[in-house]
C-alpha cells in the first residue's frame, strides 16, 4: 500500500513537472533549436551545392574540355591551373615548357616561322618537377608532338632540384588537373579561388572583362616598352650587389677545384628531363634552349661555380645527344647578356630580344645558321 501511494506520489510529480511553465518552455526552445539547426544546415547544403554548380557550369580550369573542343578563356595568371586544358584540347601539337625566360616566345610566331601549331606551356617560376608534369601531359594528351621547345634554366642545375621541398614554389599547383582520373576533378571546384576564376569567365562572356592571357598561353607580361627605364633597371640587376656590377672577364687561371669535389657535383634534375624527353615520340623535334638571362645571373668562367655549371652543360648536351635534340645555348657573356639595357631585370628580357630569338629558332629548324654576333651557340642539327 505504501508502495502504491509513493508511486502515484510520484507519476503525479512528474504530471506536475510537464505542467511547470518553466520546463515547458525548455522543452519547446530545445525542438525549436533543432529545427533551426536542421533547416540551416539543409540551407547551407543548397548553398554549397548552388555555388558547385556556378563553378560546374562556367568549367573554368576546362574539365570538360577534349580533343576537338575550345579550351576556355583564360581568367587567371596562374598557368598551372589554365594551361592543362590547352594540351587537352588537341588544338596544339607543338609546345613550349619553360619558366618565365620562355614565356615571350610568342607562339603564333613560332608556328608561322617553324610549323606545328605551337602553345606556349611556360609557367611563372615553374620547378622542374613542374616543368616534366606539364610536358608529360602534353605527351600522353597529343597524338603526334610534332615540335617542342624547352627552356632550361639554372634551376635544372641545382644539386637539390630533385628533393621534395624544391619540387613545388608558393604557388598552388593541381596535380589532379595533370593526371587521368577526371572524376575526382570536380569536388576540387568547391573553392572560394575557382568561384572568382568562374565569375570572372561569366563577365567575359558578358563582355565585361578581357581574357587574361591568349587562348595560346602567350602573354606580354614585362611591363610597355614605351616606359622602359634604364637607371631602373640597373638597379634591378645589380639591386643584390650593392648596385656593383660583377666582373665579366674570365678568372685566369681557373681556381683549383680537387677531383673528389667534381666527382660529387651533381645535376639530379636532368635526369628527369632524359625520362621526359624519351617518352616522346622519336618523330618528335626537340629543341633545348638556355634562355639569355643577364650576365649578372650567370656564375663567373673560371671560378668553382663557373665550372661546374660547365659540368652541368656538358650533361645537359649529352642528354640532348641521346634524344637527337639540339641544344641552342644563350646563357653565356654576350652582346646580348652583356647589354644592361637588354633587361628589365636579371631574368627577363625584353620584346626585341625576344624576336631576335624566335628569329634565330627559326634558322636553326631551317638548317641555316642563327645571328653571327657570339650570342649563341648551337649543337646538334635539327632533323
């Protein structure tokens, strides 16, 4: 009977609790929280799923994008992200790799003046490592590479070019744009970057805003002629110098560098080029060109250095001599490397150098040989 009586006691307390105001508005502010909780997220999914599919359907870095088909206008100056659908496209089978020293090759130039139908894939900075990624997508991506070109800078030279950290720069680079396994390309389009490339190609398309590089890869990135400046750029090539300009003149006697030392110098990037240069098709014409970069840049003759960027030369010839390429050699003290007002700054030259490249290219696809002034030096004939 007590029993009884204590568990009625008790159902009526809890009756009495469900009736209390207080647990009562509890109760309700808990299921109100869930439904909102329930409905943002349920709004938040529709948002990121209206925002996918802006980027989806502009297709700004061209993932849908083959053989046959324009690639898209490029919005963006990052090549890394642009370029890999210009390869995809088919509309190219000529190329040339590269860093910022080969991006003012004007590649319509270059079609006209040495056939093929030439895309210019240099890329701002690029790593080696970077370099092969692209020129291995061009390789897997054309049927018949007819020409390619490839810069090779001083950075293919470096003992370390090949360990991880140097394989990638602060620039963002996609591997999943370079490789074959299209559908795990699209959840990478849910970023706030594609958004702006994707809103930048719809103005484009409304005639609001201008490509941002050619639909080849050219782009006149050094600033006008017209407001070139000579004290400026000086100041540019000697600025790590304390503005003293380096001594040109070869070191006589070269310095003494032991054998155990020249036996341990080492050029580990090239080896990567040998393996890209070989999965190329044998039909393939190959041209290695060390850009003209300022004298500045360039380690002086004679010295430890100077050697063993000799060294590096020598491997890099053999290279070329095993892939029937020709090497065509800018990067030495010339009247063109020589000339400060060549320059904007220690990399890169300016538009007439340019063409006067292009021009001697030409000559040497067509067997003859390039400007007689010493600034190049040519090796191996085109075949």
């Amino acid at each position: 009977m007590q029993r009884t009586e204590r568990n009625g006691e008790s159902q009526g307390e809890a009756d009495r609790g469900l009736d209390d105001p207080r647990i009562a508005s509890e109760t309700l502010q808990a299921s109100a929280w869930l439904l909102w909780t329930r409905w943002f997220a349920l709004a938040a999914l529709a948002c990121l799923l209206t925002l996918w599919g802006f980027a989806a359907a502009l297709d700004p870095f061209g993932l849908r994008v083959g053989p046959g088909q324009s690639p898209r206008p490029i919005m963006d100056i990052n090549q890394r992200f642009m370029y890999p659908q210009l390869v995809r496209s088919g509309g190219f089978d000529s190329a040339v790799f590269g860093t910022s020293t080969m991006r003012l090759l004007d590649p319509a130039t270059l079609s006209d003046r040495l056939g093929g139908r030439f895309a210019n894939l240099a890329m701002n900075a690029a790593t080696p490592w970077e370099q092969t990624q692209m020129a291995e997508l061009f390789t897997r991506q054309v049927a018949a590479p007819k020409l390619v070109l490839w810069g090779i800078d001083g950075t293919w030279c470096a003992a370390d070019a090949t360990d991880a950290a140097k394989r990638l720069t602060p620039r963002p680079f996609p591997p999943w744009l370079y490789d074959e396994i299209g559908w795990r390309d699209w959840p990478q389009l849910m970023n706030l970057t594609t958004l702006e490339i994707a809103a930048r190609l719809l103005a484009h398309r409304l005639g609001l805003m201008p490509a941002r590089i050619r639909g080849d890869g050219y782009e006149v990135f050094t600033p006008p002629e017209a407001l070139y400046d000579p004290a400026r750029a000086r100041r540019h090539l000697y600025a790590d110098r304390g503005g003293v300009a380096p001594i040109q003149a070869p070191l006589v006697p070269p310095e003494p560098v032991a054998a155990q030392t020249r036996a341990q110098w080492r050029s580990p990037a090239l080896a990567w080029l040998d393996q890209a240069l070989g999965r190329l098709p044998t039909a393939t014409r190959i041209m290695l060109v060390l850009p003209p970069t300022h004298y500045a840049t360039l380690p002086r003759e004679g010295t430890a250095e100077g050697q063993r960027y000799a060294a590096c030369k020598s491997e890099l010839a053999a290279v070329a001599s095993r892939h029937r390429a020709t090497l065509v050699d800018y990067a030495r003290a010339s009247p063109i490397t020589s000339r400060d007002d060549n320059y904007w700054d220690p990399l890169h030259f300016r538009l007439p150098i340019a063409r006067r490249i292009e021009t001697d290219l030409a000559a040497v696809m067509a067997g003859q040989a390039p400007t007689a002034d010493g600034s190049v030096v040519v090796s191996g004939e085109m075949r």
